[in-house]
C-alpha cells in the first residue's frame, strides 16, 4: 500500500519536478515537503497539505491512499 508520502512523490514525478521547484511553486518549504516524502513527519498541517495539492494540480484527497472520491467524502461528513 502506498503511503501519502510515495504519492506525494508520485504527483511530483508526473509533473516533472524537483522537491526545490514544489517548493517554490506551493510555497510549502523544501524541508517540510522532504520530510513528508521521507516519513518523517507524523504530521502534515491542512494548509501545507492545500498548497501542495495546488501546486500539483490535484486535491487533497488526491494526495491521500487510497485516493479519496468526492462522493466518499461527502458520504463521510453526512454521517
């Protein structure tokens, strides 16, 4: 199973970037994004999670394993 960290990664690969130029690009630091792809944070705030979904072109969820629907996302927050 990948890990949020290998599609973090994965979303960087495809879109041909460097760790330095998502950072530039989402404004979410080299460091911050070197340790999530290294797993070690525990931790990632909401808003550097939406930075770097931006800078990827993706959401949130997109980023997360198994990638989140819309429609499981909703049917979570109704329940």
């Amino acid at each position: 199973m990948k890990s949020s960290q290998v599609r973090l990664r994965d979303h960087r690969h495809a879109r041909g970037l460097t760790m330095e130029k998502l950072a530039a690009t989402s404004g979410a630091g080299f460091m911050t994004i070197y340790r999530i792809e290294h797993q070690k944070l525990r931790r990632v705030n909401g808003p550097t999670l939406s930075k770097l979904a931006a800078a990827l072109d993706t959401t949130v969820g997109g980023l997360a394993f198994p990638p989140l629907a819309l429609a499981d996302a909703r049917e979570n927050a109704a329940r």
